[in-house]
C-alpha cells in the first residue's frame, strides 16, 4: 500500500518540539526573537507574513513585524536591516520576497547578517551548504529532508532525482540529499529524455512550477514521489507539479498537496530561528 506522507503531521510535531525547546530557553532568561519586513501590501505576502507570525505567537518566538510603505527606498530598507543586523535581542531577519521593483532583491538578501540569514538566502549560507559547514538551509528544501526522515525513508545510496534548480528549491534540495548521501541527479528544461532520467529515481523531488505535469509514466514503481509544487487548478482546487491520481497507486510513499510539503516550511523557518537563537 501507498505511504501517504503526512507533512501536516510532521510539521505539526517539529513546532510542538521548537515549542518545548524555546519554553526551556525562556526559563533561562532567553527570548528568540524573529523581525519580519514587509514591503507594501501584496496580498499574497501579506498571507505569508501573517502565517508566519502565527507560528511564531504558536511556538513562543517573539515576532516583530515592520511593515513599511510600498515607497521605501532600497536605502531606508537597507537601514533598518543593518539596525536589526546589530541589535542582540534580534536572533532571525526576514525579508518577505518578492520587494518592489525598485528594490534590488540581491543587495537586500546580502545585506542580512549570515547568522540571523534565517531564509538561508544568504550566498554565504549556500556557499556553507555545499561545502558541508553549518549555515541556514533554505526552509522548503530542508523540510523535504525532515518529511523522508521522520518517515523512514533511506536517502543514503539512493538514485534521487530533482527536477527544477532554483535557487531557493532546486539546488539546495540537491545539496542535502547529496550531504545525506543520495546519488544525485538534477533536471531542468533542457534536460533530455527527462522521463528517462526520472524513472531511475528512488526518490524523485518535483520543483518544476507546472500544475500536475509529472504523471505517472514518468515514475518507477515504488518511489518515493515529493511533490514540492504548489497551484490552484481550473476550478480552484489546491494541486501540485505532480497529477496525484495518476502517481499514488504506483508510488511507494507520496506527498499530497496540499498537507505535504507545505506546511514544513514554515516549520524548519521556526526552527531556523531557534537555531539563530542558540547561537
Ligand atoms: P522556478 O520556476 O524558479 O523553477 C522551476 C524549475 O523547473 C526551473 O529550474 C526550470 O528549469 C524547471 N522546469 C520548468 N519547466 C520544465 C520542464 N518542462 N522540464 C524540466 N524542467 C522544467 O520554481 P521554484 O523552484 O521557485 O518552485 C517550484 C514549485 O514549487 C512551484 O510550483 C512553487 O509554487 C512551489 N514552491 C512551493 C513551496 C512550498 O512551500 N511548498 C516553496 C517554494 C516553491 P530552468 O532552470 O531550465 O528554467
């Protein structure tokens, strides 16, 4: 029978254990403290940043919300970035992306201190990535990770395939199965024989941003299939990359969309923070 991987679940028990954790700190004295920006009033992030407070209020994080005007300049942004880069009882910074045209999206992400880069955006948080030493890992990523291990399933000598390499999915996703010993192949749009390629995947990574395109002929028989995307559908129904009727009955283990990848990442960004505070 298909395992039906339960990222609601599993999100759920990392907050409960960040929850236990960051109460002990406060007994101690410490408070984890996480600054989210947010430039103008895009709904969506608007959406994003509230969850993300959310978690925060659920787990014990203390939040500090600037949400400044859709005409802030890159300078006064970057002011307030280097007033929280230098202040102690800050432990995380986020910027919630996209910012405004005007904003040079680069310059923001780099001028957050690497130790408080709780997104993992940071070039000196990649870079530390994929040469093995600690640094923030980019959240989605990381919660693939922690939904294959919390559910027993072996990454080490496995053929895993990724299909997307972006920056904040792709790429590192490959970096952490490789660090968790995966044989690792990654695939784009000019990928050849890309079904090929995907069908010799134990684990096969689907960050591709198009709405159930990875059928069923395109994955081996008992593999385990994470599907990171994430679309509303002609009639507005949540779906992923992956057409989930077609792949579950041959999958080993699947996640579904939604209550699969989703919800982990805003559970390894509390965990991120907690990190930032322990260091
Ligand atoms: P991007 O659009 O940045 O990247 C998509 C990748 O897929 C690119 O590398 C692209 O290749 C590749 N690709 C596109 N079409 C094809 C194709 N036909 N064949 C092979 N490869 C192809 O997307 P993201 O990585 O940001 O996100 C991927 C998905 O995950 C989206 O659906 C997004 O909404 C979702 N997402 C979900 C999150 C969550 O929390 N669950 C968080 C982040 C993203 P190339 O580089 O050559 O263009």
């Amino acid at each position: 029978m298909t395992q039906i991987i339960d990222g609601k679940l599993i999100s759920q028990q990392i907050k409960d254990e960040l929850k236990e954790k960051v109460t002990a700190l406060k007994a101690e004295g410490k408070e984890i403290c996480l600054a989210v920006i947010q430039v103008g009033n895009d709904p969506a992030s608007t959406v994003y940043v509230g969850n993300k407070k959310k978690a925060c209020e659920y787990i014990g994080i203390k939040s500090l919300a600037y949400e400044v005007p859709e005409e802030t300049t890159e300078e006064e942004l970057l002011g307030i970035i280097d007033k929280l880069n230098n202040d102690d009882s800050v432990h995380g910074i986020l910027v919630q992306l996209p910012v405004p045209k005007h904003i040079n999206e680069e310059k923001i992400i780099n001028a957050i201190s690497p130790s408080k880069d709780v997104d993992g955006f940071h070039p000196a948080s990649v870079g530390a990535l994929s040469i093995g030493q600690k640094g923030f890992v980019s959240c989605t990523p990381a919660g693939v990770i922690q939904l294959l291990k919390r559910s027993n399933i072996e990454i080490s000598g496995k053929e895993c395939v990724v299909i997307g390499r972006s920056n904040i999915v792709g790429k590192p996703m490959s970096m952490l199965l490789l660090r968790e010993n995966g044989t690792v192949t990654i695939c784009h749009s000019r990928t050849k024989d890309l079904k090929e390629v995907c069908k010799r995947a134990d684990i096969l990574v689907v960050a591709i941003g198009k709405p159930r395109m990875i059928d069923a002929s395109y994955v081996k028989e008992g593999a385990t299939v994470i599907d990171v995307g994430i679309h509303r559908d002609e009639n507005n129904k949540l779906c992923g990359d992956v057409d989930y009727a077609s792949v579950e009955p041959i999958a080993g283990a699947i996640t579904p969309v939604p209550g699969g990848v989703g919800p982990m990442t805003i559970a390894m960004l509390m965990n991120n923070c907690v990190e930032a505070g322990l260091n």
